[in-house]
C-alpha cells in the first residue's frame, strides 16, 4: 500500500489540505470553508476533499488557529493564577514600559484575568534554588478549595525563581490535583525554564488559558481520526517552526498559539535549499491576515519571546511580523473620510460579498474581483463563483460617499493593501538592517499572488516565486517539519571564569531530559539531533542575544561569536566584560521528511490561453490580461505579462514587464519589472 501523507490547516477563512503520496509523486491540494462552530467537521471535510482516506494516512501534519482564535475573542477558560505570597500582582502589574510613546488614548491590552483571579501560597526559592521559605501544604490547600469552589478552569502555578529549582510547584500541583481534581494546572517551569517572573507568568496563563478548549478539541479530533481507521502519526504544527505531538500538544497548548503560519515558512525554508535560493522574504496572505518572514541561509530567522497583544510568550518562536491585510479584510472610512483596509475581516462567516453567502461589507477580494485581478470564469476551489455584480454593490456606498468610480474606489482598497504589506516586510527587513533587494519574494497563500509583483517592484526585490500549490502552501510546508522540544537553563554567571566543564554538566542535564522526550515519541538515537545555544549581553545590559555553543574553547569562542553578532545588530561592540544569561537546547527528533517532486516538462507545443480577462489595474480603461490555467503550465514554459494565472487555490497577476517562467518544481519564477522613476 502506497504510503500517504496528509496536512491539513485550519485557518480564520479557508480550511486548506495537501495530499502527498510520495512514491508516485502524487500532490493535490484542496481547500474547504473552515467550520469555526465545529472545527472537527472542517477538517474531516479536507481530507473527503482531497479524497483520503483515513485508514491509508500514514502521517496527519495539523494546524490550528483555534487557540488563537480564543485568545483574540476572549473566549478561553476561567484562569486562576497561584504566586508565591507576597508576588500576586506580577502577571497583572507586568512592565512599566510604555510601547506607544505619543498616543494619548493608548491603553494596556486587557489581561485575560481580573485581581480576584490571583491568589498566593507562601513558599520561596532563590535565584540559585535554595528553599528560604518552605512550601506551605496546609495554606496550598486552602487556595486550591477556593479554586475548586470558584469554577475554574485552569490555573497557572508561577512561582518565584521555579526555574531553578521546581520542587514546590510540583507541590502545589499534586495538591490541585488532589483537592480540585477537574481543573487543568500549568506549571511556569515547564513551558520556561527561564528567569523574569512576568514573561513565565504570562506564558503559563496563556497555556492555561487555551488549554481546556484545546485539550477538547484534540481529544475529540483523535477519537474522530480512530473511529475512520487512522492508525498513523499525528503531529501538530508549533510556533517555532517544527512539529510537536498531538498528546505533547495537549499538555503545552501554548506552543500552538502561533503556529498557524509557522509551516508556511518552514516549507519556504525546505524550498530555498531545493531551488539553491537561500535567502527568502516570505508573504503568506490568506483570508484574514498577512504573515511576513525572513528565511536567511536556508533556516528560517527565530527569536526568543514572542507575544500577543502585547501579552510575553516566553517560548521560542519564528520571526513573524503579521497585520491585518487578508483577502477578507473589510475596507472602510474611517471619521475623517479617508479610506482604510482592514485590520476587521469578514472571515470565513458570511465572507466577502462577493461569495454570495449574506456578507455585504466590502472587502479585499471584492476590490480585486472589480479590478478583473479575480473573475467570475474561474471557480475558487473548484465550485465557488464569485458574484461581480455582489461585490460590485458592497464597494458603491463607499464610492458615492467619496465622490469617485468603483474601481477608482477598488484600486485604491489594493493600493492600501499593497502598502501595508511593504511596510510589513521593510519591518522585517529594513528596520533590521537588510536590504529587500538581497532577498527573493516568495509568495504563497490564497491572496499573496495578487499583490506580489506590485510589492517586489515598490521594494526593488527583484524576483518573485510562486510555490506549487501556494493557496494550500502553508499545509505543505507541515510536511516538511521535524518534532522539535526546546529547553533552557538560566544562569547569570560572568563568561570569563566560568570553565568548560560547567557547559558540558549543564547541557548534559538538558540533552537527558530531552533524550527522554524524544524516545517516548518513538524516535531512536540515529533520529535524534541536539542543538546547543547560549545567551549572552554585556554586563549591565537588559537584553541578550543568541550564539551557537561550540566544541572547544568555549569561553573564548562564545566571546568572539558574541562580538560579531552584537555588531551585526547593533552596529559596536564594547570592552565591557560579556555575562552568560541563558542556555538553550534544541532537540529535534527527524522525521521522514518527502522530496519536492519534479513536475513535467513541455516537450512540445505553447501553454494554452483560456481567454482574455479586462484588467483595471491603473485607470478605468481596461487592458486585456492573458488567462492562464496553471495546472495546464510545465517546465519550462515562458509567460510574459500582461497576464493572470488562476489555479484552483489561488491566482496570480503579473503586470506589462513582467515575465513568468515555469521552474523544475513547478514554482513560478518572476522577473519584476523595475518600477519607473520620474527623472
């Protein structure tokens, strides 16, 4: 039986699915409306979508914004969180930095809980895990009966100085389970081992949070999967760009809050490698938001401490920056009058207007569908027709209002659109010191190759390239994705005098906890990969960056790797002594990763032209666009713009100048034109 490989990615809009049947090369990819009352249903639907049956998938790659999604509408679990006395108010109180300097009617991002909410057990540990204060059973007791009693849901344990010695959150856990056995306890030291009480705190409440709705919905999920016969693996994408158990997944659900693009620029980091293009901006534009990233040198960029809406996620994470500039996004005028796009979406319920299911607001994809970029002649996914004269009526009381044309009206919604996504990438780019210009733009999602080439020539980037199956591409990428677990150990110790030995005995810890993980998932020594980092500053500094731990020398060479990262970022050095902070454990357990299959080639013959399609992309006299089916391009084909490539995910648009050529993998490789400068 051939072996089949499935991935499937529930967005806000689009529920999208690859299907991977490596020893034939087989590669579909299928889109369904995502189902946001039943998300179970959505995803049984993908794989009747892409015709697979449960019973012959051998891997299930998963993605889910549903622990997002209850982030963003506050609609997680009753949270409690026990400190340690005298600390209640840490997860509250938070920074005193102000991130907006001059916005007047700035205000904090609502906490997910209120002051009620925190309660404390006296016990306290030191920096170096001695005990000053013993835990207190009998006072541990009392907290967990008024959580028992007060309907909680879950409850974050974030103890002061934990991560260097976790004795008594243990405790207090095995006292929650005992007095309130019903409700879901997260421990800080276990999602970070890490020092900053309010960045642990803040990630344990974020666990907590999501975790009883994730914990149901996976549940759920698997029973759903057994009872069709699965009998694979089943992986979930996390926010650092690999892949964690759907059981792991149950136990540290915050790991999943950013996944949702992560397996977008995990398989743009595969790709680079395959096509020997290393350096990467990638734009992943779907119904509702647009995530941009860098892949550098074929590994995609991380970072230590991401956060949502403002609230620290002390877990490692890629760099993604994202806004609110989705095909759904709503356009609309603001008090002033002046038009605005997004960041409000019409998601997957009731959707654009022009897809005929009760939405009325106009958005993104109806500006585009006005503009002739989308049409009527082409279903989306195979059977959704978009309705021009629907979307034609969503875009006119904003045109009567603003005195203009539709599609003076339409061109300035994508207009705004493209806008806000450069500004996204030179926030990736630019305002850390790389030029765009050194970097290709690979686009993917339902809505990226709409916009592409207009982004590239503004930027001066000068190739675009468009992965197989870009509507479903963050879905494939999940197939390429290895099980990760990260570790860490904080230990503020000065660089100089601290010997070899103490490295080797700390790592050592680490790689046993982790060697232990790993072989509980089922991965044997040979499938087993360790990566050792180091965080380090200046004495005196508040923040650390990251450099790889060597073999020999470690001291000196730590010191010197730091030098040149810290120039590279900061632009100098000092002769201040150079502090360990933190170290950290990648370990990663290898999966059978597929090969990029090769797609045909054309031996003979020109890729047909479906039609012509009138295009209003600068003023209102249209200009014919060629029509083009991807599905019917192979290597080596050749398309100069004017043109539109629809294919059943997702369309692209190239302008007059620009120029297509079909690659070796079926990714679509365009030269931008260069944008015209008034002399």
């Amino acid at each position: 039986m051939a072996e089949v490989r499935v991935a499937v990615d529930v967005g806000g809009t689009f529920t999208d699915v690859v299907k991977l049947v490596p020893q034939t090369g087989e590669l579909r990819f299928e889109k369904v409306t995502t189902t946001p009352a039943e998300p179970t249903e959505g995803v049984l639907a993908a794989f009747a979508a892409a015709e697979a049956a449960l019973s012959e998938v051998t891997t299930f790659n998963h993605g889910s914004t549903l622990g997002l999604n209850s982030l963003l509408t506050r609609t997680g679990a009753k949270v409690a969180v026990v400190a340690t006395a005298g600390f209640r108010d840490v997860y509250l109180l938070g920074r005193t930095d102000r991130r907006p300097m001059y916005a007047l009617t700035y205000r904090k991002p609502e906490a997910l809980l209120k002051r009620r909410d925190t309660f404390e057990v006296v016990e306290r540990s030191l920096f170096d895990g001695s005990v000053a204060t013993p835990f207190d059973e009998a006072g541990a007791r009392l907290v967990a009966a008024e959580i028992a009693a007060g309907g909680y849901q879950a409850v974050a344990v974030a103890f002061l100085h934990a991560y260097a010695n976790p004795a008594h959150e243990l405790a207090m856990r095995e006292v929650l389970h005992e007095v309130a056995p019903g409700v879901e306890v997260t421990l800080s030291h276990e999602l970070s081992g890490e020092y900053r009480e309010y960045e642990r705190t803040s990630t344990a409440v974020l666990d907590a949070y999501i975790k009883p709705i994730m914990r149901t919905y996976l549940e759920a999920l698997t029973k759903r999967l057994d009872e069709g016969g699965f009998t694979g693996r089943f992986l979930m994408s996390r926010s650092g760009g690999g892949a964690m158990t759907a059981a792991a997944a149950t136990r540290q659900p915050v790991n999943l809050i950013l996944s949702g693009p992560a397996g977008g620029v995990v398989g743009a980091a595969s790709l680079a490698k395959v096509i020997a293009i290393p350096n990467l901006i990638t734009i992943d534009m779907g119904g509702t938001s647009l995530d941009a990233s860098l892949v550098l040198d074929g590994e995609p960029v991380l970072h230590q401490g991401a956060e949502f809406e403002g609230l620290p996620i002390n877990t490692t994470s890629l760099n993604i920056h994202t806004i609110g500039a989705g095909g759904g996004s709503i356009a609309w005028l603001d008090a002033a009058g002046a038009l605005q796009v997004g960041p409000q979406s019409a998601g997957a319920s009731p959707g654009p207007a022009a897809y005929g299911r009760g939405g009325t607001r106009p958005t993104f994809t109806d500006a585009a569908l006005v503009l002739g970029y989308m049409g009527s002649d082409v279903p989306l996914g195979g059977s959704l027709v978009l309705d021009q004269d629907l979307a034609a009526k969503s875009l006119r009381p904003i045109a009567d209002q603003l005195g203009m044309s539709l599609r003076t009206v339409a061109r300035g919604v994508i207009r705004i659109s493209t806008t806000k996504i450069v500004g996204a990438v030179r926030a990736i780019t630019v305002e850390l010191g790389r030029d765009p210009k050194d970097f290709a733009l690979l686009s993917f999602g339902g809505g990226g190759g709409l916009v592409a080439v207009d982004v590239a020539r503004e930027l001066g980037i000068p190739t675009v390239i468009v992965p197989p199956g870009q509507g479903a591409f963050s879905a494939l990428g999940m197939l390429m994705a290895d099980v990760q677990h990260d570790f860490a150990r904080t230990d503020v110790l000065p660089l100089a005098s601290t010997p070899d030995s103490y490295f080797e005995e700390a790592f050592a810890a680490m790689e046993a906890e982790a060697n232990t993980a790993l072989g509980q998932e089922g991965f044997g020594p040979e499938s087993r990969v360790l990566h050792r980092s180091v965080d380090l500053r200046y004495a005196g500094q508040e923040h650390a960056a990251t450099v790889p731990h060597p073999a020999e020398n470690v001291a000196d060479s730590l010191a010197e790797s730091f030098r040149d990262l810290h120039e590279r970022l900061y632009g100098h050095v000092m002769d201040d002594p150079v502090e360990i902070v933190t170290l950290r454990l990648r370990a990663v357990g290898l999966v059978d990763k597929p090969a990029w299959p090769l797609h045909p080639e054309r031996t003979a013959g020109e890729p047909p032209v479906l039609g012509r399609r009138q295009v209003f992309a600068h003023s209102d006299t249209g200009v014919p666009y060629r029509l083009v089916s991807r599905e019917s391009l192979l290597v080596g084909d050749v398309i100069e713009g004017p043109a539109v490539v629809a294919e059943h995910t997702a369309t692209t648009v190239l302008h007059t100048g620009d120029r297509l050529r079909v690659a070796r993998h079926g990714e679509l490789v365009i030269s931008v034109k260069a944008e015209e400068k008034d002399q």
